[in-house]
C-alpha cells in the first residue's frame, strides 16, 4: 500500500470523527472530500458539493464554446444540439446518483435559464421572464432536471432487476435506531417522488422492464400508465 496515495475519510451525517490509521509507522492523511472517478465524495455523502462543482464545470464548457453557441449565424437548433452534447454532458456525469431536493433543483433549473439566457444574449437588466426565454429556446419548461430524473428512473429499473451490491446497498437495512431528528431525504426517496407511486408499487412495476420503461417515457407528462 503507497501511503502518499493513499487517504482515509469517515462517512456521518454528524461532524466525523477524528481517527488515526498508521501503516507501516505512518499515519494517513484524514480528509473531508475525495475525488473519485470524476464524482466527489464528502463526508456527510450528500451530492449538494457534487453538484456546485458540476455546476462550475458546466459553465466553463459552456464559456469555452460561447463563439459557437451565441453566434446568431449558427442556427438555433444546432446551438442546441452543441450545447446538449459538449456542455450539458458536462453537467449530467453521474448524476444518475445524485439525491436532490428542493434547493439542488432550484440550483439546476437557475442554470438550465442561464445558459438559454446566454445563448439568446438576453441580459437580466431587460427583465425578461424565464417563461419567454424558455418560448425563443422552442420549450414550454425546463428540460435538465426532467431528464436527470429520467436518468434515475432507468438506472434503478436496472438496479432492481439484477442481483448486485448495489441493489442491497440500496435496499438493505441497518440494524438499530434512527437518530434523532428530520429524516434526510433519500436517494430511493427520489424515485418514489418521482414516479408518484407507493414504495411498493415501484419495487414491483421496476421488476417489469417494459411497464418500467412506459413510466420513465411518460415521466412529467402527467400520466400514470397502469
């Protein structure tokens, strides 16, 4: 083991403790936040960071092809297609896992206008809504985070439908209690919000590839198919 490469972290959702782990006389290196293939990792295993930093990522990308995608001799449909391939995949890596609430979706919603609001070359001093913005793009609603939950949703019909350590990390129990306090929302919290239906229901219709994926496709639409 290469102790200069390696790190230690203690997952809670309280402050973590200190520890001391030595290998071979030297102590390792405790940190709050670790890189790992591309997704950050912190200690209190919330994707609220995860999500900032895909946030700055994503503006970057977007900066760096602003010649591209503000130019109004490039049509609008291609910038569209430019921007969901070279600056939206910047934002979506991983984020199958993510478990979001209200202010993280705010967040994503906030850069979704951003980035239209950019590409339209329409300045916040004009007071232009996020409604008309959205109808000069061609949509009625914001369409990033309708499509991480989508993302989500096939992620988790996958997961259920095979026998896999992840599946039992997801749907595995701890023994003991609950500490005190609100419960935090939760990554299979978001699947069941999503989907609009009982726990039950979502662990027995994802076990069905082709109702599973009927659910995903009408995701947002309104529609409950049977």
């Amino acid at each position: 083991m290469n102790t200069k490469k390696t790190k230690v972290m203690v997952i809670s959702k309280t402050e973590p403790p200190k520890i001391n782990i030595k290998v071979k006389g030297k102590c390792i290196e405790q940190i709050e936040h670790f890189k790992y293939l591309g997704h950050l990792i912190t200690t209190d295993a919330g994707s609220d960071d995860e999500i900032k930093s895909r946030v700055i990522i994503t503006k970057s990308a977007f900066t760096k092809l602003s010649h591209i995608l503000t130019s109004k001799r490039v049509g609008l449909l291609t910038r569209l297609r430019v921007m969901k391939c070279f600056v939206w995949s910047q934002f979506l890596y991983a984020s199958e896992t993510w478990t979001l609430n209200k202010n993280t979706e705010k967040r994503i919603e906030a850069m979704e206008m951003w980035i239209y609001r950019r590409m339209q070359r329409i300045s916040w001093k004009e007071k232009v809504t996020n409604k008309k913005v959205l109808e000069s793009v061609g949509l009625q609603r914001p369409e990033l985070l309708l499509t991480i939950q989508r993302r989500k949703m096939k992620y988790y019909g996958h997961l259920r439908r095979h026998d896999s350590i992840q599946k039992r990390i997801q749907e595995g129990k701890i023994d003991g209690r609950r500490g005190r306090g609100r419960r935090r929302q939760t990554w299979l919290g978001n699947i069941q919000e999503t989907s609009q239906m009982k726990m039950c229901e979502v662990c027995e219709t994802a076990l069905d590839r082709r109702r599973w994926r009927t659910v995903t496709a009408h995701l947002g639409d309104g529609m409950a198919p049977s």
